[in-house]
C-alpha cells in the first residue's frame, strides 16, 4: 500500500476542485491510503463529500494561499508520505521548495491542469519555473497542447505525459432536469448554461453581450461564484437590458440536473487545460459550444462547435443555428456523448495509479 498526499490551494469549486472528488475516492479504491491538504482554511466547501467516503482532509493554518509559511507547512507533511501531488500555482512551488528544505526524498508529482499561464508571458521566469518543476519526478498535463506548452516553456519533455481528466460519466447521463416551472422560467423558452468561475481566465463577457443578439426567449443560467469579475458581468448585463434573461446562480450542489434542463451548453474561456464542464456537458448529451482556444478545440473539435474569441456575433448565430435546425441540434448532440464516452473516471484514476505504482518501486 502507497501512503499519497495530494495538496491543493482551495477545495470548494471549479475544474481542478472537481478532479479530485472523482480521482481521490477511486484511488482509495485501488487499495492506496489518500488524504488531503488544502492550503486556504476558507475554502472547503467540499471537503465533507471527500470525507464521507473515509479520505482524509487537512486544512491549512493561513487565509491567504500564498503566505510563504506554507512551504513550511508543507513541510510538515513530507515525512508522513510515500508520494505528494501537487496542484496548481503557488502551491507547486511551495512543494517543491519544502522538498529542497527539507532534504527529503519522496516523490514529488504534480498535474499541470492548464495550457497557458500569465508567468510565462514573463521571460525571466522561465529559469525559476525550470529549477521548480526540476524538483518532480513526474509532471502530468491534462492534455496534448498543455503538454506542448510546458515543453516548449522549461523543457521538461523527458518528465511530462498526458493523462486526460475524466468523470463519472453516470452521474450527468442520468441526472433528472428541473422543469420550466421549477427553474421560474416561461414554458416556452430556451435556455443555455455556463459553468464556470467568475474569475480572469473566464470570458463569461462575451456570452453575456451574444445574449444581447438572441430571441427575448432566450435565457441564459450562469453557475459560478466570484466577486470583483461577477460583478461587472452583472453590471454588464443590466446595461444590455437583459434583465431576467441572464440569472446568476451562484456555487451550486446541483450542477448536473442544471445542465441537463438546459438547451446548449456554453463555454467562453480565454484559455484552458482540459475543462471538465465540457465534459459535463457533453456527458449530459447537451451540443456544447466553446472558444477556441488551446485546451479546448482539442476536445470539442470533431463534435461540438467552436467559435472565435470573444467574437459575441459568432456565438449568437451558432446558437441560433442549433435552435432553428432541429436535425443539426440532434447530431451536435449525438456527436458530443460520443465524444464523452472516452473520458471516464476509471480509466483516469487508473492512470494514477500505475504512475504512483511506478513511482513507489
């Protein structure tokens, strides 16, 4: 039996939050013991789903993600294990400084979750992140072009493979839909969603202003927390006039019956790793429009539709498109569960777990 530790920044929404919950309890199920860090004590909004199934979670000391006591933190923890993965910045250079402090030897393995970052943008960073990422034995990026992306950034083409992320395919498939009545919504209007974030990575803008281009029976339902980028997304949507037409839901428990009561399923995103709302969406057999940009045309092409960033006129026609053409609705929508049926949880957890195993020998 393999002890692991996995260590994340926040653990209450989003893609990489949603990762976990599906690989953590199947890794226990392969007979390793798992448990979590979660460096923010604020955000654990999801900890008790994980606690339910026997993993444990440990909480940091700190409200801020990025006080350096966390490397120290962390270093705590080193002696306790087998192997740590890591996820998502400042906490893989956390991790990895911990390790170089504390002369330990474990094993370090971290999953880059997306294709682009705004470090890279800054050339002097590059040497830094190559001595960081030098320090684990394995990086994991969630899809080709994320992959493509670290390589040519440091260079670490002999450390890093691909593991795409996967879900529980049954839990979309088979999730019941609200009705009109229960979503207050009038009975004969058509509805997309978004799920996402509000935060600088997501574009919900763009969708807000194609709503502006669509039939008044057009609504839009928006899952997703965030302050400073909710807010103008708000405002922006009142200045449209768009009134009940786009609702802010907030963070919901409920996501799968949310998409499957929907017409479209939307993504507007500026850049990614390997979203797991698509696959949300496309599991729930929804068509799925999104931006096309790195880490998404890689999954959505060849089954969804993409349109150009931040082009609002591009997506308003294409969903128009999909609601006029009942025949072309169907088969965006056949093509998309296909596409779905590749990314299981089973086969991503056992993917994990031979690299753990790997690592352990």
């Amino acid at each position: 039996m393999i002890k692991i530790l996995h260590i994340t920044s926040a653990f209450s929404e989003g893609g990489v939050d949603s990762f976990l919950l599906s690989l953590l309890p199947l890794i226990k199920d392969s007979e390793h013991e798992v448990e979590l860090l979660v460096l923010d004590k604020n955000k654990i909004h999801l900890a008790p789903l994980l606690e339910k199934q026997g993993i444990k979670i440990h909480v940091g000391k700190y409200n801020n993600v990025r006080n350096l006591l966390n490397i120290f933190l962390i270093r705590s923890f080193l002696k306790n294990y087998d192997i740590v993965h890591v996820h998502l910045f400042p906490t893989q250079y956390f991790a990895a400084i911990a390790k170089l402090i504390s002369w330990n030897k474990i094993k370090l393995i971290t999953t880059e979750h997306t294709s682009h970052n705004k470090r890279r943008s800054i050339s002097f960073i590059r040497y830094f992140e190559k001595f960081i990422y030098r320090q684990y034995d394995k990086i994991v990026c969630v899809s080709q072009k994320a992959k493509e992306n670290l390589d040519e950034w440091i260079n670490m083409d002999n450390k890093t493979f691909v593991i795409y992320n996967g879900i529980n395919l049954n839990l979309f498939e088979s999730a019941f839909p609200y009705s009109k009545l229960e979503l207050k919504l009038p009975q004969n209007s058509k509805v997309l969603i978004m799920v996402a974030r509000f935060f600088s990575q997501k574009d919900h803008q763009t969708l807000i202003r194609a709503m502006s281009l669509l039939p008044e029976n057009v609504y839009l339902l928006l899952c997703g927390s965030g302050n400073k980028s909710m807010k103008q997304c708000v405002n922006l949507a009142n200045s449209l006039t768009l009134g009940e037409r786009v609702r802010f839901l907030g963070n919901r428990k409920d996501i799968s019956r949310l998409i499957k009561s929907a017409d479209i399923a939307i993504l507007s995103t500026f850049y990614e790793g390997f979203p797991i709302s698509l696959l949300e969406y496309m599991a729930s057999g929804k068509p799925t429009i999104a931006t096309d940009v790195d880490g998404v045309n890689e999954l959505v092409k060849g089954c969804g539709i993409l349109f150009d960033l931040q082009d609002e006129k591009q997506l308003a026609q294409t969903v128009l498109l999909l609601l006029n053409d009942k025949e072309y609705y169907k088969k965006v929508a056949i093509n998309c569960k296909k596409r779905s049926e590749q990314f299981s949880e089973i086969i991503m957890a056992k993917k994990y777990v031979s690299i753990y195993n790997d690592l352990n020998k």
